[in-house]
C-alpha cells in the first residue's frame, strides 16, 4: 500500500518540477529575446527592466494557460479547440488593426449591422470615432512604408545600401513612423477631429457578421470606442473560428494531427483571429472536410454537414459547390444514412443554390447609392477575360500549372501576411515542415482510404485549386496575362489539408501503426503546433511594433 501510494506522489512531483523547469525556460526565453531586440534592432525606446518584465510576465502567462489546459480540460478535442483559441489570442493583439486582409472593409461592414443597418448605402457615414480609426490605421501599413536607399563612396559610386523592410520603425521624408505611433494619432484625431469621413464598405452580407455585431453593439454598451469594438469584432471571429475547429475535430476519426497542424497555422490563426469574415470561412472548411475522417455517417450528421456547406455557400458564393463531392467521395461501408449520398449531395446543391441566389438577390435589392468600383483599371474584364478562358482552354491550363510552379505551390508562401505585403520567411519554411510533421504522426492511425476515396480526395484538392486560380483569373487578372494575379496561399489552406490527409494515408500504409501510440501522438502533435503558433505571433508582433529608434539611409 505504502509503495501504491509513493507512485501518484512521484508523478505529482514530477509533473510539477517539469512545469517549474517550463516556467525557468519562459523566463530564460524572455529575458534572451529583449536582450536580442535590443542588440539586433536597437530597440532602446523603452527601459530595458520594464521591457524585460513585460515580456517574461507575457511567456510565463503562456505557460500557466498551458497548465490551465492540462489541468482542467480532460477531452483531447476540447483541449485543443482551447489552444487554438489561446494561440489566436496571441495574434489578435500582435496583428495591428486593418492589417488583415480586406480588415477595414470587413469591419465597416461589421459596425454597421451592429447599428442595426441590415441594408446597404454608400452614401452612410459613420461616428467621428470610426473614421479616426480608419485613418489612423491604413492598410497594407509594410508596403505603404518601407523605404530603400543607396550608399555611395567618396567617389560617388554606389557600395551598399539598406532597406527598412524587416523593421518595425520605417522612414518617409526623413521622418520615422511606426504603428505604435498610429494609436497615439489615433487617440488624437479620436479628440481634435480632422480624419476623413467614412462610408459604408462595398461588401453587400449580413450573415458572416452576425457574431462580431453583437460583441460590437456589447462593447459599446460597456463604453468602448472604436478600437474597443474593433477588437471584440476579432475575439468574436475568434471564438467562432475555436468553435467549429472543436467540431471538426470531435467528427475525425483519423488523421486528427494532420486537422490540428492546418488549424494551428500561423496563416490560419492570422486569419481566424481577424475582422475578415475568412474566419467562419475556414472553420466550415475544415468542418467539412472532418466529415472524410468519420468512421459512420449517420441522419444526424447530415444537418451539420448540410449546415455547414451552405453557410460557406451563402458567404463566398459558387465556388463553395465544389464542397458537394465529399459525400460521394466516401467510402461506401463508411455511409450509414438513411438516404443515397448522391441523393444527399443533389439535396445539399439544390439547398446551397437557392440559398445563394437569395443572399446575392438581397445584396442587391437592398443596395442603394453604389457606383461600379473598378479599382484594377480597364484591363481587367470578366466577360472577355471569360470568353477568352473558353476558347482558349489549353492554354489557360498551362497558365495556371506555371502560376503554381512560379509560387512553388504556394507552399512556401504560408508565412507571408496581409495582402501579400509581409512575408516572414523563417515561418514560410517551417509550416510545411510542420504539416508533414503532423502527418507523419498520423500513421499511429490505421488508414481506412483504399484508391477510390483516395483519388476522389485527390480530385477535390485539384478542382479547389483550379477553382481559386479561375476566381482569380476572371475577376482579378487582365485579359490573356501569361499568371494569375491576386492569389494567396490562405486561398489553398482547404487544399492543403486535403493533400496532406493523402500524405498521412500514404504513410500508414507504409510504416506500421500502433494504437498505443495515437494518445501520444496527438498530444506531441497539440504541443509542437501550439509552440510553433506562439513563436510565430512574437515574430509577427516583432515585424510591427519592434524595431530601431531611428533608421538612417
């Protein structure tokens, strides 16, 4: 009994002296990234004690809400929906406002259904509050702002020069400005006036803005400004995007890492915790996808599907059809339903149809005072840009494989931010080592794909990515360009996680599974993800708000 007894205690204490060793490393870990920030950046604008207390109180926050996790929360789903809520926290607030893609649009168009305006006109202004938040934040803030120079000799001739593209204080003019400068100008255009005034955004939704209303109309009910709102608009997105990403991993079966891996991306999270409605999008995505990773499709696993699939629908219209092949795609001893799966994915694409044709009906007939936007010039028509591609069929496939093979699949660009304007390329190389990271860890899970699923999953990867480059083509590329414009790597996380399910199927096959260790696996997977986000956010916090006091060409 005595021996019994001693086992629990020793685990206990070890279990608490590997948290106390994780708190030194947090601690260690702070104290080395200040001291690097102030060696490598300059950075000496604030004292180097408060700095350094700041940053350790931040790391060892980092561990007590890993311990939280660990301690309280038992389910290995609801245990990881938690990190990907805390991981995005990281973002939210290391990611300047509008700097998201499209954020101040989509924000714009948030704030307005939380003023109860459920129709749509260019000609509504907004509060003096708001349009100082907008000028106060451009966006695109890294491209509007780094500047190049040369250095020249005494002769005149050139021998160097610098860029101030990897730092977070740039220079205009002969003037430094940084983002931590924009909330000071923000606060004071807030009191003197003088921002530009404001209209209402070209988005034409309600839905996908729902959640981010209401945290909206709840955060200036309690008195926050604009900032306050545009910050519980990105919480709400966040806890939407944590929530179905918890439901798409209570469906999967297998090759739950692979779905935990593409969820944790540090593109993924970028998003998920933004204004930009991308945030409901890719938790139906993966939502969707899980129902491939089942192990039985029951009736009432259709609704959530069938809800699913016509929300995406019903907020990026058309291209989202494509989603109808996962039902016939399954494995047959898979479908337990009582109804056909075409006869399910014919009632999913009647329902998604309508539902699209009434949300596109009501963007219009409730659209007042909007003039035609064409902010690409002349050049780019989609009716000839059309008529072109279906003539001309050959050739815009070669269009499209040289397009994926100048951005080396897009692969290498999940770590670029914003509008393609910040690439942090330490986190482009490692996010596809992380997801076939994620995958080799799968093959603790026995694989039930045979060569049919397989190649239909196969097919879906391939049609969702032909479907993106086309989007793009039409409605974004001047006619008869030789590229395709406009694409980012966010627009393939559905595809990837679609092509590296494939890669963790291929690999069970080839290296033995065992069942003891899928536990493990998982949480191996949970902690290196997780890791890997949280590094990924200093980075970007370290890109905006980090950098010397003066640049000097």
């Amino acid at each position: 009994m005595r021996q019994n007894g001693a086992k629990p205690n020793k685990l206990r204490l070890n279990g608490a002296l590997g948290w106390c060793l994780a708190a030194l490393a947090a601690v260690l870990c702070g104290i080395g990234v200040v001291y690097y920030w102030r060696v490598f950046y300059g950075f000496n604008a604030v004292a180097p004690l408060p700095m350094t207390l700041v940053v350790c109180a931040g790391a060892l926050a980092v561990v007590l809400a890993a311990w939280l996790v660990i301690r309280f929360v038992k389910n290995f789903d609801a245990r990881a929906a938690l990190a990907v809520f805390l991981c995005g926290l990281c973002f939210c607030f290391a990611n300047p406002p509008m700097q998201a893609p499209d954020e101040s649009e989509h924000f714009l168009r948030a704030y307005a259904v939380s003023l109860g305006r459920l129709n749509f006109d260019g000609e509504r202004t907004f509060s003096s509050d708001v349009d100082a938040l907008l000028a106060a934040f451009p966006g695109a803030w890294t491209n509007g702002n780094t500047t190049y120079w040369l250095e020249y000799d005494a002769s005149g001739n050139v021998n160097g020069g610098g860029s101030s593209e990897n730092y977070a204080i740039k220079q205009q003019n002969g003037q430094t400005v940084s983002l931590a400068d924009h909330f000071a100008r923000y606060e004071q255009m807030k009191t003197e006036g003088g921002a530009p005034v404001v209209k209402e955004s070209q988005i034409k939704q309600v839905l996908p803005y729902l959640p981010q209303a209401l945290a909206m109309l709840l955060a200036r009910m309690i008195g926050f400004g604009a900032l306050g709102c545009f910050y519980a608009g990105r919480l709400a997105n966040l806890a939407i995007y944590a929530f179905l990403c918890w439901l798409a991993l209570r469906n999967c079966r297998r090759y739950k890492p692979v779905f935990l891996a593409v969820m944790l991306l540090p593109l993924s999270l970028y998003i998920g915790a933004s204004c930009n409605y991308d945030a409901l999008m890719l938790g139906c995505y993966y939502l969707t996808a899980s129902y491939f990773c089942v192990d039985e499709i029951r009736n009432k696993d259709l609704a959530v599907f069938l809800t699913a699939f016509v929300l995406m629908n019903a907020v990026k219209p058309w291209i989202n059809l494509l989603w109808v092949v996962i039902p016939l795609i399954l494995p047959a001893h898979v479908w337990k339903a009582r109804w056909k799966k075409w006869q399910v994915a014919a009632a999913v694409l009647v329902c998604a149809v309508l539902v699209t044709i009434g949300v596109e009906w009501y963007g219009q007939a409730f659209r007042v005072n909007y003039e035609e936007v064409r902010m690409l010039g002349e050049s780019v028509n989609m009716g000839e840009q059309l008529r072109f591609v279906l003539h001309n069929l050959p050739r815009t496939a070669m269009v499209f494989l040289g397009t994926l093979y100048e951005n080396n699949l897009f692969l290498g660009l999940l770590g670029s931010f914003g509008a393609m304007d910040l690439n942090i390329g330490i986190i482009s190389m490692l996010s596809p080592v992380v997801l076939a990271f994620a995958s080799a860890l799968s093959v603790h899970e026995k694989s039930s794909l045979t060569l049919c699923p397989s190649l239909g999953l196969f097919g879906l990867a391939v049609l969702y990515t032909g479907g993106v480059l086309a989007a793009q083509y039409i409605t974004y590329t001047p006619v008869a360009m030789v590229r395709v414009l406009g694409v980012q790597a966010r627009y393939l996380l559905p595809a990837f996680l679609m092509l590296f399910i494939l890669l963790a199927a291929l690999l069970s096959h080839v290296f033995e599974t065992t069942r003891a260790g899928g536990k493990k696996a998982f949480h191996l997977g949970l902690g290196v993800c997780a890791f890997f986000a949280v590094f990924s956010a200093v980075l970007l916090a370290q890109h905006y708000f980090i950098g010397p006091v003066c640049i000097v060409p």
